[in-house]
C-alpha cells in the first residue's frame, strides 16, 4: 500500500512539475504583411523553428501572416507600444524615426544586389540597427528580400531620357520619388495590391519595385521591360520591444539570438538566388531586361547627383562613404 502511494505521489508530482513547465512557456507576437511563399515569411518560418529548438519549447513565436494582426504601416508603433512584440518591416518605415534610413532608397547608388547587400548587412546597416535601440524597441536582425529595378510597359527604357513623360508608381520614398521626376516622369504613390489594375488600365506605366515583389505579383503581364539601374534595396530591420526583450531569461535571449544568427545566414545565402529566379519567371513570361553599361550607368548618375546633394547631411555623408568605397 505504501508503496503503491509513493508512485502515486511520485506521478503527481511528475505531473506538478511538467504542468509548472508548460506553463512557463513564453510566447512572443511576431506579425508581417507577407504572404508565406515569400522569402521574409519564409526566412520568419525558420526563425521561429530555430527559437523553438534552441529553447526546448519553452520560447514560442507567434506568426501572423498577411497583415492579419496589424498593418505594414503601423507594425513599428505597435512594437514600440508593446502590442505586438517582434516586428520585421521594409528599412523605408523606420525613415520616420532616423531619415539615415533612407540610403536605402538612393536610385543608382549601388552597382549591385550583392554591393547593396554588402552595405546593408555591414557596418553601415549595422550602425542604422543598434541606433533604434532609443526608440523603445532593440534592433536584433537584418533580412535581405530583393534589388529593386526600373520596370515599364513597352520596351525597355536605356538611357534617363527614355523615361520622359512616364508615370512610374513608386514606394513611398523621397529620394525615390525626386529620382523620378529628375528623368522627366512623374512619381505616382499608389498601394501594392492596386498596382496591377492601374498598370492595366494604364493610370501607370511603369513602376520601381524589387524584382522579387514583380515576379510574385504577376506584374509581368502587365509590365514587359525592366532596366538593371539599382533603385532600391528591399531590406527588413528586424526589432523586438525593449520591455518584452528585458523580461526574457538570460537563456531565452541566447536561444532567440542564436534562432536569429541562423534565420540571417540562411537569408543571405538565399536572396541572390532567389531573386535570380524571380528575374527567370519574369524573362520566362516574356519581360526583356535591358542591361546598362558602364558609360550609360553614369549617364544615369549624372542626373541623380541632383537627388542625393538634397539629402540630408547624416544621409549625403553615408553616400559620400559609399561612393568612396566602390570607386564611384
């Protein structure tokens, strides 16, 4: 009889102890605006996988897709307020907070996907991240998603003055939106999802995009020539609450920064190819690409100079910086 109750005590308090530990379990709110076959869900996905390894289950990610919990606009508030916890969005929403951010959006800056990833994920984006750590919130990862190009209907513009009188829908951006208009067309702001009906109805034709967002949106039945003059680079500042981050255990911040280690490499090593195979569907269903040499691309920059000298002196001392580096 006593022995029987030992192992009954024995099982309860097995029982106590595996309850106590379920209910330790902290969840963290990580929403994105994505869909998930995109690479920021994708590199999301991983990330939270990560967290649950390194944690043995006692750190949990939360993902909401699609924009479900809070919107693309409104995700930095909402971390900074505490509402949701983790936050991953475009480097362009945090220009509100530091306008340094903006280098991103310096149209012909970069000679390439993989120099704009070198700046982004090195000391420049690095400094940009620690820096938002006044704002409430602490910079934890950098995620890369795609280069953004020129893309028209018709064929494919070459030279600055092959865009006159052109709409181009842009993301909002004031670099972006100046380099428009110092090639003779007009920026025009419309949203995401409206882009392919005003691409259709012709209230644009053309559009600066990544070239991951073209190829996954369908743009390619509505746009048919992309230019390789580097616009953008489409990039995710990953942040999480300062309060929440202060109330994890030691081990939870060393299973979330290691999850977050493994998320950036992966990413990295992915987003060349995958936006080299964005640019195959976009060729495969018909749009030509026009490649610039050199002596075009400086035509190119030669109308931009105007654009980054109004730049704001943090910003025009990173462009000097990048310039300098690449030989500009």
């Amino acid at each position: 009889m006593m022995k029987a109750l030992r192992y009954f005590v024995a099982a309860l308090g097995s029982l106590l102890v595996s309850g106590a530990m379920a209910s330790e379990v902290v969840a963290l709110k990580f929403p994105h605006d994505l869909p998930e076959n995109t690479i920021k869900a994708r590199t999301i996905k991983l990330f939270a996988e990560k967290v649950d390894e390194y944690s043995n289950g006692t750190l949990r990610i939360d993902v909401y897709p699609g924009a479900q919990l809070v919107s693309s606009k409104d995700e930095i508030r909402a971390a900074i307020r505490g509402q949701v916890d983790i936050v991953a969005p475009l480097t362009s929403y945090y220009v509100p907070l530091d306008d340094r951010w903006e280098i991103f959006n310096q149209p012909g800056l970069f000679n390439s996907f993989e120099h704009s990833i070198k700046v982004f994920e090195g000391e420049i984006g690095q400094t940009l991240l620690k820096d938002l750590d006044q704002f409430k919130v602490r910079g934890i990862g950098l995620w890369n998603d795609g280069p953004g190009y020129i893309y028209t209907s018709g064929e494919p513009v070459v030279k600055p003055e092959d865009m006159a009188g052109r709409k181009v829908r842009v993301t909002p951006s004031a670099p972006l939106e100046e380099g428009v208009r110092v090639v003779g067309a007009s920026p025009v702001s419309i949203q995401a999802p409206d882009v392919y009906l005003a691409l259709q109805q012709g209230l644009v034709n053309g559009a600066i995009t990544t070239v991951t967002l073209a190829a996954s949106a369908r743009w390619y039945e509505v746009l048919t020539g992309m230019t390789r003059v580097l616009q953008q680079h489409g990039g995710y500042a990953v942040v999480i609450n300062q309060a929440r981050w202060d109330k994890l255990s030691e081990d939870h911040r060393n299973a979330l920064m290691k999850a977050m280690a493994d998320a950036q490499k992966w990413n990295h090593d992915v987003s060349v190819s995958n936006s080299a195979a964005a640019e195959k569907t976009l060729v495969d269903n018909g749009v030509v690409i026009q490649e610039v040499d050199g002596q075009v691309l400086a035509q190119w920059r030669d109308k931009y100079k105007s654009v980054y000298e109004s730049q704001s002196e943090p910003v025009r001392k990173l462009i000097a910086e990048i310039q300098s580096a690449a030989g500009q």
